[in-house]
C-alpha cells in the first residue's frame, strides 16, 4: 500500500503471501554523464596538449613583454589637488612662461648643518663637505646617464660647460703651495674661493679681467642668499632634473643617495678643525618613496 511521502510500502497479503509487485526491486538510476566543459578540461589539461596551450599563451603574448619590462609606473600629485587650485594654476602659468626651455620638473635638497664649527658654513670643512657629495652624487649607480653637473647647484662648486661630467671644487680659502702657484694666480690661472667670491676680498694679487670680477660677485652673492642660511650655519645643495623623479627611477636614485650621505657620516667633509657637519636629503619625491614603502 502506499503511504505518505510517496512511498510503497509492501504488507502480507490475505493468503499470507507476498503480493507479486513487493518480489520485483526497482532498477538503479543511470550514472551522470560528464558536462562538455568538464571534457574539455580534462583533455586540454593533459600532456602534450597542455604544453601546447602553454607554448601557444607565451606566443600571443611574447609582443607585450618587452612594454610589460619597461614600464614604470609614476604617482602625480596633482590628482590630490582639486580643479582649479591655486597650485594648479600657478603650475601652468610657469609652464606657458617657460614654454619652449629646458624643463625643471624635479628638485632634491641635501641640507648640510655644521654642528661645532664656530664659522659655520664659511669654513674649509663645509666646503669640502658640500663638494664630496656632489662628487658623490655623480658617481651613483642610478644617476649613470641621468645626472650631469650642470644639474646640480652650490656655492661650494661649479660646473664648466652645461653637459660636464666633473664639478669644480670651489676652495673657501685660497692656499698657495709655491711661488709658481702664487705666479699662476696673479697672471689670472686659479679657481677663485668662495671667501674672495662672497666677500670681494683676498690676502693675495690675483687678475681678473675688467669687469669679470663684479659680475662673478654680484652673482655669487644672489647664490649665497638663496642656498646658505641667515646666521650661516646651514646649507643646500640643489639636484634639479628636467625628468619626474617621482618614479621608480627617481626613488632609486633617492635611496642611493641616502646611503651615500648614510656612508659619509659625521664627518662628511673633514677638515678646518669644525667637527661634524652632517647631511640630510630633503624632497618631495623623498616623501613619496616613504609613503609608497610605507604603504
């Protein structure tokens, strides 16, 4: 009989017996058949025909890695700014200015502070300092091909032409070694210190060609304004890029030159009896590689 649920329940019949339809089980169900995309999994996913899809993948795709390796991803921090800001306005009323030169789109500082020197920054240590990390700063590994010394600026060297490979140490005091030297200065053959350049003065006959000298001092002392500190106790030395630095070429470069400036320790320059003189680097793309590591 049937009871609920569907349910075929079988029960002896008036005879005793088994009714005919209890002796007969019902037939199993058929087995599931495999779905295509289960079929097609199987084969494609097999030796040799996985190799197959493999070597035919890294085909298709063999044009794009070469842009794939060569890419570098870059952060612009005007997209934090809203339309219409005052610096965004100001951005590109010096770029229409300026259209047509030699882009500046980067700047890194390295700020040097003398710690025990009574003369501060006027000193033979300070100087020296300055100039070693510029001379550094030519020699990292990342600026190879990226950096020449006319991008960098100081008051303690100099650049000879605007693509130069090498920077001219400027000396704060003038030391002659010899009578040939001292000869050599007087007939106009000497790099002039800085103390002659800022203050106009010398212990010593030098030539300069009439006229040459006032503009070099007149120059010299806008420079001094801009990189040393008021009471003298501070410098900058200026890297400006015509390239975003704010990339992974440029955090590069960054990191490299912590590390330079990490090696010279204290006494980075030495010399002139003024202790320590210690280096820091100071820029925007600086802070943008600690927010990305950071992050």
């Amino acid at each position: 009989e049937e009871v609920s649920g569907g349910a075929l329940c079988c029960t002896a019949g008036d005879d005793g017996g088994r009714p005919p339809a209890c002796d007969s089980s019902p037939s199993p169900p058929s087995a599931a058949r495999p779905s295509n995309w289960l079929l097609w999994a199987n084969v494609v996913t097999r030796f040799p025909l996985n190799l197959v899809v493999l070597l035919c993948a890294a085909a298709a795709f063999a044009a794009t890695i070469p842009e794939l390796m060569s890419y570098i991803p870059c952060v612009d921090d005007s997209l934090g700014l809203p339309p219409g800001a005052r610096a965004l306005r100001a951005r590109e009323k010096v770029r229409s200015d300026f259209a047509g030169r030699v882009p500046g789109r980067s700047q890194v500082y390295v700020l040097l502070e003398s710690l025990e020197c009574a003369d501060g920054m006027k000193s033979v240590g300070a100087f020296n300092s300055s100039c070693r990390i510029a001379h550094g700063l030519l020699n990292l590994d990342g600026a190879s091909g990226w950096l020449h010394a006319s991008d960098l600026l100081g008051v303690a060297f100099y650049a000879a032409a605007p693509n130069a490979s090498q920077l001219t140490c400027i000396p704060w005091r003038t030391h002659f070694d010899s009578y040939e030297e001292a000869g050599s200065a007087m007939a106009g053959n000497f790099t002039p210190s800085g103390h002659l350049l800022l203050t106009g003065t010398t212990r010593f006959i030098t030539y300069f060609p009439l006229g040459v000298f006032a503009q070099y001092h007149e120059l010299y002392q806008q420079l001094w304004s801009q990189l040393v500190s008021a009471d003298g106790k501070a410098m900058l030395l200026v890297l400006q890029l015509p390239w975003n630095m704010i990339s992974w070429r440029g955090f590069k470069l960054i990191q490299e030159l912590r590390a330079l400036l990490d090696g010279l320790g204290g006494a980075a320059g030495g010399g002139g009896g003024c202790g320590e003189v210690v280096a820091w680097e100071v820029s925007a793309p600086g802070v943008w590689l600690d927010y990305v590591t950071a992050s």
